[in-house]
C-alpha cells in the first residue's frame, strides 16, 4: 500500500464530501470511526471540531505537515490537469470546474495540514496500512476507505484487495468503500465482482448501495460489507 499512495498525489476530501460518498448518518458520525488511506482529508479535523472520534490511518503520516504540504504542492498541477484532461468523465455540477476542483480540494488540504500536528500527538492520524491493522477485533463501529481499494485496481491484486476488506471487517463492524471504479475509468472495478463473489462465499453481508454523491459519471455507489 505505501509503494501505492507513494506515487499518488495527496488529495483530501471534506467532511461534507464523506457524508455523501458514505450516505453517513448524523447518528453515524457520532460513531468510533476508522478512515483508512485517508490521505489530507479535512474529515478527521471537521468531526473533531464537533466532538466526535475519528482514527485515521495512512502511510503518508510518516511525513512531518511541511512534507506533506509540499507533496502537494509537487502534485496539485497534475491532478488538475488530469481532470481537465478527462473533463468529460466528471459530473460538474457541485464543483464546477477543474480550477473550482483544486480550489475545494486545497481548502480541505489546509484543513487537514492545520490539525495535523495535534492530531498526531493525539492519536488520531497514524502511519498504517492495509491490508493489516493492529487494532483490535471489533474496535470501531465503522471502517471508511475512501479513493483506495478498487480505484487502484491497476496496481493492487484481487488478493489484496479481500484481505484488505476482510481486516477492515475485523476491527470494525461495518466497512464501507467509495468508489468502485477504478481511476479515471468510469466502469466498476474488475475486482468488485470477484470480490463479492469470495465474500459472499465466504459468510460475509455484501450490498452494492447507492449514495448521495456523484464526481465521476456513473460513480454514485459503495459497497458495504460486514461479517456475519
């Protein structure tokens, strides 16, 4: 997974962002929450402000905040001009246009990067990664994955990706991912099938749900997935 997001640019999302991706609840969010390969979300920062308790994990925070800001700041032309490439992929109705993209990303990139140091003196951001979490069985309500497992399908395995969802299952109730398409490719991953497919066999509940959120064309789904 590091090798993964270490090609990756950081590129956050806001807790508005979250809610829709995730359909989460107002009761949801008061839950103990996992965001997994969270990147520079401001989702961490945003619900700590409300008095809420999120654990975010990634490898990125192995950097110090003046790392991450510069990584992107390395990054931030190409993914806007990535989206202005596959402008016609992109539903440019809330966000309106590539420059409005990086404007909304950065605000919630500075977001993130304004928290950061306290947050990891408290344990909120840690350096982890899939496919195994040291935490404990059941230790969260809810496991989010945001913009990893299956939009990288090009670079991570079938394999990684159960044993992946299987972990987040493990330390948490419910886990829920967002999107099923790989990137830039506005068609579902070729491991979601396979993947429901094993785990279904495999006794866990799997649903292809519809969420309140829609960037990419097509791209309004999650998979929700517990054990049973």
């Amino acid at each position: 997974m590091a090798e993964i997001l270490g090609q990756a640019a950081p590129w956050g999302r806001s807790l508005d962002e979250y809610v829709r991706m995730f359909n989460l609840s107002a009761r949801e969010l008061a839950l103990e929450i996992l965001d997994c390969a969270a990147g520079p979300a401001s989702f961490n920062a945003e619900l700590r402000e409300r008095g809420a308790s999120v654990v975010s994990c990634d490898p990125i925070y192995k950097l110090s905040a003046d790392d991450i800001r510069k990584r992107i700041g390395e990054g931030y032309s190409s993914m806007i001009e990535a989206a202005e490439q596959h402008r016609e992929k992109f539903v440019w109705r809330e966000i309106k246009s590539p420059e409005h993209l990086g404007q909304v990303r950065m605000q919630a990139m500075n977001r993130f990067l304004d928290d950061y140091p306290a947050g990891l003196r408290e344990g909120r951001y840690r350096a982890l990664e899939l496919p195994v979490l040291p935490f404990r069985d059941g230790e969260f309500d809810l496991a989010l994955c945001s913009h990893f497992l299956f939009t990288y399908s090009e670079s991570l395995t079938l394999e990684f990706h159960l044993d992946s969802i299987r972990d987040l299952c493990r330390v948490a109730r419910e886990a829920r991912i967002f999107p099923l398409f790989s990137s830039f490719r506005n068609e579902y991953s070729p491991h979601l099938s396979p993947s429901l497919e094993r785990l279904g066999k495999e006794g866990y509940r799997c649903e292809v749900a519809r969420v309140p959120y829609e960037f990419q064309k097509g791209g309004n789904k999650m998979l929700r997935v517990s054990a049973s």
